[in-house]
C-alpha cells in the first residue's frame, strides 16, 4: 500500500472564513444577529477577564476562575490524559492552531511561552507572552530560564512550527532549535473546534480572530497530554525535532510534512497575486496563418505594458522571448524574477494603442505552437 500524499500548502491553510456550503452559509446568516449580540457582550465581559487574570497571582484558583470565565466568553478548554503530565520537565512542545493556543494551554497548567520576531511591548505583555530582548540570544535566554532554581518552576511552552496552521490535514516542519534547549521535552496535542466559519485563515490578524472567537457561539480545545520524549544517544537537534513531529502528527492523524513558514509565505504571495490562465486551445485544430513573430513580440508586449507601465519595454520583450507566454511574464515581473530599472509613466506610454486579452491569448499560444 502507497503511503498517502503529503498535503501541500493550500490544505494546510485556509483563505476564506466563511464556509462553502450553501446550508451552513444560510446558517450563519441567520445566527449573525445573535452572534453581534454575544460579539458586544463579550467585549466587555473579556475586559473583566483580562483584569482578573492580571490582580490575580498565578495558581491553580486564578487558573480555575479564569478558565470559568473564559468558557463564558466561548473559549472552551478541556484536557485528556492529564496524569501524564510531568511536572519535572521544562519544555512542552505542542501543534500550533491559533493565535491563543498559549493562552488556553495556560488555563490547563502554568506555562510560559516567547513571542518570536516581536520586540518586547505592553501588547506582547497583555497578550500572555514571554518578553525577550531578541531572536539571537532567544535560544541561550530559554536555556538560562530553565535552569534557573525558582520554585515553583514554570515551564517553557513552545510552537516548533512557528506558524498556525488549520489543524486539519498536517503539520509543518518542526524547527530545531527548542530541541536544544534541554534532552527531555513533552509533547502534547492540540485540536480546536468551531462551528459555522474556519478556525483560523492564513493572512488574518490576532484581533480579527479574536473578534471572531467572541462572535460565534463556542471555540472548542481538545488538549491531550503525551508521554516526555528523551534525546537517544548521539541523537542531533534536527533528528529529534523530526522525531517529535511525526509523534504529534500520528497522535493527531495527520501527516508530517517538510514545509516552513517561508513556504506558508510563499503561499500567501500567490494568493494576493494569482497567476492569469490562459484559456486552453484544442490541440486537434491547425494553426492558422498570422503575423510575423515580431509582430506578435510587439503585440503581446504591449499588452504586458499596459498592465505593468512602469516595465522598459525592452526588458518585457526580452522576457517574452523566453517565456512566450503574456501571464508568465506578467508574474515573473510582479515577483521580482526579472531585474530591471522602473521608468516614469508618460502620456506617450499610456496613449499607445490597446490589444485585446483573446488576441493577447491567441499570440501566446500561437508562439508556443511555432516553438514546438
């Protein structure tokens, strides 16, 4: 039996919150009322949450009025296996699903978690986060916080993915570096729930999904606790983080998979620019007699320089020498592939005669035609 594919980029993110469906759409519109009513409710009951969770010394009676008042607010926490839970170890490792996975694991026991690329701010402090000074002395702060002697000791609760993903289909690509902090971690699991809209989307802000989070009727987080991991003897940083990955994922029924957040990037690139298809040509038919291939240089690069005025005609002509094609120049443009000096937009540029988007198409695909 072949193993199952490894998702790509577009399953383990969603780009839209609102569902699909047609039911579920006509759902939550009939909710959206009730839901703007608990959306306001909520706002000001999750201030008095956030000033208790401040006058409130960290113990297990703040956590058990907190955790209460947050199942208030529709953020539900609930733990399984929670006797395997070792206090003695320092580092928890965990999936990450959204903005306030810290914040719910935190409601379970007490723990600490880094904000990564932040500078240290009343809102990291007010979000729950950990202050440090900065991304390259993070790993020997977190060592120096371990071994520190404070009673009772709090420890360390950390995202190896470095970005959220849906929860769904798979996990990205573990970093190594909280694997280096100390030979023993505990892996713990983390599913959530909601009903009507997507748990996260990739390019939304933390305050969007908290505005949604008060907006529907409940958030579910299934925490489940794993046995501590030990680093194996002569066992590098990189293996063990590999290890660990694929122990969460056969936990949660997912796949691990070899994407980070530079391919979560890249992906929301293309998403705000999406490349142009052009329409496919039946292959059965002939071609058919047309203009020279500079005259079909000349027009499909016309048609680039409308789109994209700023681009020296030269350099669009070259381009399209080598790609044939009006869409992949167009993108190899937007994404910097192709260098080039940006001119100034003159009345001569922008009066030049327009060609039309089918005979646009029509020139690619005869060109592609010739070159084959």
């Amino acid at each position: 039996m072949e193993p199952p594919p490894v998702p790509g980029p577009e399953r383990l993110f969603d780009s839209h919150r609102l569902p699909g469906d047609g039911f579920l759409l006509f759902a939550l519109l009939l909710y959206a009322p009730v839901g703007f009513c608990l959306l306001v409710l909520r706002l000001f009951l999750g201030i008095h949450v956030f000033l208790v969770s401040c006058a409130l010394p960290d113990s297990v009676l703040r956590r058990f009025v907190v955790r209460t008042m947050c199942a208030v607010l529709g953020l539900v926490a609930r733990q399984e296996d929670s006797g395997l839970r070792d206090h003695r170890v320092r580092v928890l490792i965990s999936n990450h699903v959204t903005p306030f996975d810290h914040n719910i694991v935190n409601l379970l026991t007490s723990c600490s978690t880094p904000l990564l690329n932040s500078p240290p701010s009343f809102v990291c402090w007010s979000r729950g986060f950990m202050e440090m000074d900065g991304r390259e002395e993070l790993v020997e702060s977190l060592k120096r916080f371990c071994a520190s002697t404070r009673l009772p000791p709090t420890p360390l609760l950390l995202f190896p993915e470095e970005e959220a993903t849906n929860g769904r289909e798979g996990l990205l690509r573990f970093s190594s570096w909280p694997f280096s902090i100390q030979d023993v971690v505990q892996p713990l699991t983390l599913r959530v729930q909601r009903p009507l809209v997507s748990v996260t989307v990739s390019d939304a802000s933390w305050v969007s999904e908290l505005l949604w989070s008060l907006f529907v009727p409940f958030t579910m987080y299934h925490v489940r606790w794993l046995r501590p991991v030990h680093r194996q003897l002569g066992e590098g940083n990189e293996e063990f983080a590999l290890r660990v990955q694929q122990l969460v994922a056969k936990e949660l029924g997912q796949t691990g998979t070899r994407l980070t957040p530079a391919d979560k990037a890249e992906h929301m690139k293309r998403q705000r620019h999406p490349r142009l298809r052009p329409q496919s040509a039946q292959s059965s038919f002939p071609p058919s007699p047309g203009p020279s291939p500079d005259v079909q240089l000349a027009a499909l690069a016309q048609r680039v320089k409308e789109v994209l005025p700023h681009v020296p005609l030269g350099v669009i002509q070259r381009d399209l020498a080598r790609t044939g094609c009006v869409d992949l120049t167009i993108t190899n443009l937007l994404e910097g592939a192709v260098a080039f000096m940006p001119e100034d937009v003159t009345e001569e540029t922008q009066s030049l005669p327009t060609a039309s988007t089918p005979k646009a198409f029509d020139g690619c695909l005869m060109m592609t035609s010739q070159a084959l």
